[in-house]
C-alpha cells in the first residue's frame, strides 16, 4: 500500500511515502463486500431460526422444525456479486424476505441498468460498466428484458383510466434530447397536469415524440378524454394558436387562461437587459 524512499542528503524528503489509491480502494471495495456478505447471512440465518421457534442445536419446547443444511446462492448488488448460504429445513418451506425467489439481482442494481439505458447508453457499455462497478457483466438480453417490463409498465400508467373530476388542467410542452434511431435528437413531451377535487396536483398525461401544434395536441387531449378526462372548467398553458384551438375543439366547457410564466418570459425576451 506504501513504500518508504530513501532521503537525500540535503534533506529532501518529498516523495518519501507512495500510497497506491488503487489497492486501496480494492481493498475497500472487498471490506464492503464481505460486509455486505456476512450481514445477509446473519439475516437469513435469524430467519431460519424463526421459522423453526429456536435457535441451531437449541432445545426448546417451542420447536417446530429443525435445520437441514443449506445452499448456495449468488445475488447481484451493488457492493458486487455475493455468495448467499440460504438454509433448508427439513418439514416447512423456507421463504427469505431479504430476497425474492429466483431472483439473481438487488432492485438497485436494475434501477441501474435501466436509468443507464433510457440515459442512452448503449447496450454494450452497460455491459462493460456493470463489469468495472460490480465484477460480472450483464447479458445484452437481461438489460432488454428489464427495459421490455419498464416499457410496459409505463404504457400502463399512460393508458390508466383517469378518475374524478379535475378542474384545473395546466397544459406544456417539453423539449428534451434523447438518443432516438442512433443520433441525439430533440423530442418534444406533451404533458398534461391538474388539479383534482381535493386540490392536489396530479400528472394525467405524458405523451412522446410529438410536436407542439394542432393536430398533436388535439390527439392528446383527445386520448386524455378517452381516459376519462372530466370536470375541467379552466385550462392554463401559453399563447400556442394550435393549443388554444385544441382546447376550445376538445373541451368546449373549459375556459382558457394565459400562463403567467410563459407571459413573463416573452416579455423579458424583448425587452432590452
């Protein structure tokens, strides 16, 4: 970890000690490894003996089972990959709370995988990072079965029906970038937020890769109304001509507001500094 030069004659010491980080941070990274390691099979054993009403090799009337053995079982987490000895018994079914079963990998670890492949990380690098941050690497197949389950769990959320009446509705659009067909381009987000019956702001609606006109925003406010979209008396957004037209075509009942905002920042675009 360090090395001790010899000095020169004029008393020179500098560079007397060396500190290699990099063997001290793999010692660190094994320190927490191993800690990660020993603190999951204290849990588990605690759980075993919960399950049996004793301790091992305790002899106690509340007794209901006893242990037989166990086995091993490696886990993904972010300390990297550890050896769990999950334990059998030998009459009731040994079910961890710590870990699901047949699960291979800590939640953290595929919240990971996943916010590095929606950044637009490509498959390949998630590979090669999760190698240096966690010792094993992680199949192009396992990051697209985990971005197929986030898909489908958003296209959820966009498609559930929308309850109660909102009163308020704040319409804008959003221009991000994002990796799309191989290339960074701008995507516009169409997003849709009230304000409910109780007076908390709710988000109704996301939508994708659309732009900011007329017939876009019709076929957003029409989806939105297909989801149950009710009640609205006033709409906030800024001075868009299609968006204003939109709202008097979909919903012909609400009024319309300026927003503020969007007002202000026009204002103090033409106004000189």
């Amino acid at each position: 970890m360090a090395s001790i030069g010899e000095g020169s004659e004029t008393g020179n010491f500098r560079n007397v000690i060396r500190i290699d980080e990099g063997e001290i941070r793999n010692h660190l990274d094994g320190l927490v490894k191993t800690s990660v390691e020993e603190v999951l099979n204290q849990y588990l054993d605690q759980e075993a003996d919960h399950l049996c009403g004793a301790k091992r090799y305790e002899r106690s009337p509340g007794r209901v089972d006893t242990r037989s053995g166990s086995y091993n079982r490696k886990l993904q987490t972010k300390a990297g990959e550890v050896t769990l000895q999950v334990p059998r018994l030998r009459t009731l079914p040994f079910e961890t709370q710590i870990i699901e079963r047949y699960k291979r990998r800590e939640s953290s670890v595929e919240e990971a995988l996943v916010e590095m492949y929606l950044a637009g990380v490509s498959v390949r690098r998630v590979e090669n990072i999760t190698e240096a941050l966690w010792g094993t690497r992680v199949s192009a197949s396992t990051v697209s079965e985990l971005n197929q389950k986030v898909y489908g769990q958003i296209e959820a959320w966009r498609n559930k029906p929308i309850e109660g009446a909102h009163p308020y509705l704040y319409l804008d659009g959003i221009w991000l970038k994002r990796t799309w067909g191989g290339e960074v381009r701008k995507v516009a987000l169409l997003v849709a937020i009230s304000v409910n019956a109780d007076g908390y702001r709710e988000i109704v609606g996301v939508c994708e890769g659309m732009q900011e006109d007329k017939e876009s925003w019709v076929e957003f406010l029409r989806h939105l109304v297909s989801r149950g979209l009710s009640g609205v008396r006033l709409v906030v957004s800024h001075k868009c001509l299609g968006l204003v037209e939109s709202v008097h075509q979909c919903l012909p009942n609400a009024d319309w507001q300026r927003c503020i905002f969007h007002f202000h920042r026009n204002i103090l675009a033409k106004v000189p500094r």
